[in-house]
C-alpha cells in the first residue's frame, strides 16, 4: 500500500475515532443545531447512521487502498 494511502486510512481513523468527543465540546445549542441541519432530530440518530457507514465502507476503502477485490454491497432494503 502506498504511503498516501496509508495516511489517508490513519486520518479517517483519527478523526472518526475523536468525533464523540469533539463533538462533545462544542456548546449544546451548537451541536442540537448541526445535528438538525444533517437531517436527524438527536445526535445519537446521527452517530448510528456514521457508525453503519463505517461499519459497510470501511472494508471497502481497505481492499481499494490494499488492491483487493471487494464485494459489490447489497442494495439497500
């Protein structure tokens, strides 16, 4: 894997890794306002919503940076 790729995987993980926490220091008001502005009514409806994304994407990025074959995800239902 190149190192481009490899920096690009570590700054995913940081910044995913940290988004709890970051978020957790900005103001409430802040945070219920950018919550409702990506569409859910509470920060944990967001959260899952990222979780699930790294959950299915993240062993996709993988084996494209690795120069792997991936399997095509199932549509959603």
């Amino acid at each position: 894997m190149s190192t481009y790729k490899q920096r690009t995987l570590d700054y995913l993980e940081i910044e995913w890794a940290t988004y709890i926490e970051r978020f957790n220091r900005w103001p409430a008001e802040y945070g219920a306002q950018r919550v409702k502005d990506q569409g859910y009514e509470q920060f944990r409806d967001m959260l899952a919503h990222i979780l699930a994304w790294w959950e299915e994407a993240m062993p996709i990025i993988l084996a494209i940076a690795e120069d792997r074959f991936y399997p095509k995800p199932s549509p959603p239902r």
